[in-house]
C-alpha cells in the first residue's frame, strides 16, 4: 500500500509579489526550492496563513537568495505582498517508509531568509509578554 506523505514545506514565507498578468504558477527563489527539495514545475499546495485562501499551482525558479515568493496568474488575487503562506509538496511512498518518513521542513525569517527552527526573531509584543 502506499500512503500521499508531505515531502517538504516552506513554513510562512512572506508573499512578495502578486502577477496577476503572468500565465500561472508560483516563483520561489531557487534557493528555497533547494533547501525545501522542490524542482522546477511541481505541484504544490499554498496556504494562505493571513486569509485563508488555500490552492494549488506548480513552482517556477526564482533568483537565489532574492527571498522571491511571487504568486502569478489568477491565484495572484488569493493574496497581498506581505501575507504569509505555506508552501506544501507531496509525496507517494510505500506504507513501511511512511512509517519513520520525516518530510524536509523549511523556516524562514521576515525576509525569506532559512534560518534553523527555534532561531525565529521575536514578534511584535512578545518582548512585552516576557516580563
């Protein structure tokens, strides 16, 4: 039997862009998409965390280390710059494997940058909440 496991995810990346007159897809800097294990024109899912929107689309290169996060096409009207998505790609893998599967998680800071997980930057407010 074999199970759809999620393979990798960009956690909260910020949208930077919006095309409406592009054709489709979503262009990720491609140094994203190498950390995250993403190739040029695969699925992915995108979750809007700011409004909710949830669709699909296919990943385009995008300049390395330029932090770009542009949704093109009709999708461009799912979001505004700043909003802050997840980026999901699956996988098909026999039931043993998805047994001890860990997909390739990829957390960034306010500018598209990967950082290790628990390295984020402190949030409005939370320094006050510390005290």
């Amino acid at each position: 039997m074999k199970r759809k496991v999620l393979k990798s995810k960009l956690h909260r990346v910020t949208i930077t862009g919006a095309d409406l007159n592009y054709e489709g897809s979503v262009t990720i800097d491609s140094t994203l998409m190498q950390k995250a294990n993403i190739v040029e024109y695969e699925f992915v899912d995108i979750w809007n965390v700011t409004c909710g929107t949830r669709f699909s689309t296919y990943a385009m290169s995008g300049q390395p280390n330029s932090g770009t996060i542009c949704i093109n096409g009709a999708a461009a009207r799912l979001v505004s710059e700043g909003d802050k998505v997840i980026i999901a790609t699956w996988q098909e893998i026999e039931d043993a494997e998805a047994k001890v599967h860990v997909p390739q998680l990829v957390f960034v800071d306010e500018s598209n940058v990967p950082i290790e997980k628990g390295q984020t930057s402190e949030k409005p407010g939370q320094a006050d909440r510390k005290r």
